[in-house]
C-alpha cells in the first residue's frame, strides 16, 4: 500500500438541513480555507470552474471556495437538503441540485480538481464529515444516526478518459463521523489537467450516465423556483440524507462541517 505525502490541500464548508412547521427554503453557508502546494512552469489551464457534463464552457456555481497551488481543489459543493416537516418515520432527503447563473441548467454535485505539477505522481480526494448534524439554534441537540451519502460517481474531463482517476461504483456512506472516506484516486500518469467528480447527472448528460435529479415540487405539485438563480429548482437522488425514524426531530436548522481534502501520491 502506498503511502501519501503529506502535503494536502483541504476545503470546509457547512451542509445544512432545516425541519420547519412550513416550507420554506435553508441556505447553506460556505468557508473555505487552503494550504499552497509548490507552484510549477506547467501550463495551467485550470481556467475558472466547468460545467461538469460540458468541460469546454464556464460557469458560475455562485460560490467561490476552492484553494491555490499546482495540485488544489477548485470547487466544492455546499449541499443543501432544503425544509421539511417534522415526521416520526424514517426519512430520506435528496440534496438540492447544483445550479449556475447563466443559462446552464442544473448538475449533480462535483468537485473540481486540478493538476498542473512539473511531476504529476497521482493523487486522491478523500472528505470527512467533522460531525452529526447540529440544530443551529440549540447546539447541544444533534440528528442522531443521520447518513450521508453519494452514489452515481463519475468523472468528466476535457482530457481523455483513458487518464481519468477512479471512482467508486459503489455508494458512499459516511456512517463514522471522523472517518475519512476516498473518493477519487488518480494513479501515476493520471488524473492531470482538470477533471470534475461528479454524484448523478442530468437528463441532458452526453456522457451515457443515468440522469438522477427531477423537478422539485410543492405540495400542490407545482414546480418550485430557486430564487438565488431564477430558474426551477431541482433535486439530486444521487446525494441524500437519511434520518432515523428514531430520532428526534425538532424545528430549526440543522449543519454539519465536511472537510474535503485531496493528497499528493509519492
């Protein structure tokens, strides 16, 4: 087994969850912090954050949260599970779907690496959940036994897929709090340039994937807008959050810290 350098570059942001007697929407909040990796003569092309299923265009996720460096993470998700009434009965909650200004439609989640060292030897994306979910407004009361998870994995790039890292086929759970948990690995000679990790896909995906994200509705079966973009918003079967019919439940917002780190391979 080899091991990893020590050097990594990490990302935190806050993912929330809000139990309310109404609908209504929860904003998920978002810091980031980096540590530099050596800087290279190597041509980056990293230029700004791509559509995850159209590498060749730009787009603007709204949020600005990756690091610095030759081998940085450029993006990650802040995942949002929206509002819901109080059930006593097990619940499954799809994470909100990734939205853009502009007029690219919604995506899965991603995270944007890139790669752009003199010496690429590989490297791999791991994330840790820092803790249970935390009502905001009582610290002290956490959603027991709640899972995390990611499925549909796949990676997108404007580089062959012959260099892409590897991703798991299968679902990703986050059952230990502390645990770090791998997410992409790219071998020596792979994984340069920039690619997208994606969890699900849209419908209009040209990458052969299942799409996974549907509309999002009210009770009446309308479509419901996100304001922070102006377009229908849409949910993403791929990330979830399952809580316990078990636990207790109460009103409010609900956060937890994911930490995402990606390591340089010797």
């Amino acid at each position: 087994m080899r091991k990893m350098k020590t050097k990594k570059v990490i990302i935190v942001v806050l993912s929330c969850l809000a139990f309310t007697a109404t609908a209504q929407t929860a904003l998920a909040e978002g810091v980031g912090v980096g540590a530099e990796i050596q800087f290279s003569d190597r041509p980056d092309e990293g230029n700004g954050i791509k559509d995850p299923e159209n590498p060749d265009v730009i787009v603007d996720p709204s949020i600005i949260n990756g690091s610095q460096g030759s081998l940085r993470i450029d993006f990650v998700p802040e995942l949002n599970f929206g509002a819901s009434k109080i059930a006593e009965r097990n619940i499954v909650f799809p994470a909100n779907a990734q939205q853009f200004k502009g007029e690219t439609t919604a995506r899965g989640q991603f995270v944007q690496v890139s790669d752009y060292r003199s010496n690429p030897t590989g490297w791999t994306l791991q994330l840790r959940q820092e803790e249970q979910f935390k009502k905001l407004e009582e610290k002290n009361h956490i959603l027991k036994g709640a899972v995390l998870s990611f499925d549909n994995s796949w990676t997108n790039s404007k580089k062959a897929q012959s260099l892409s890292p590897k991703v798991s086929k299968e679902v990703i759970r986050l059952n230990n709090i502390g645990e770090t948990y791998n997410l992409a690995e790219a071998d020596l000679g792979n994984g340069g340039g920039t690619w997208s990790i994606v969890f699900g896909a849209s419908d209009e995906n040209t990458s052969g994937q299942a799409g996974t994200l549907s509309p999002k509705l009210d009770d009446q079966g309308k479509s419901i807008i996100d304001e922070t973009v102006n377009k229908n918003a849409f949910i993403n079967n791929a990330v979830q959050l399952a809580v316990p019919e078990a636990t207790e439940k109460k009103a409010g917002t609900y956060t937890t810290v994911l930490t995402w780190i990606i390591s340089e391979l010797p």
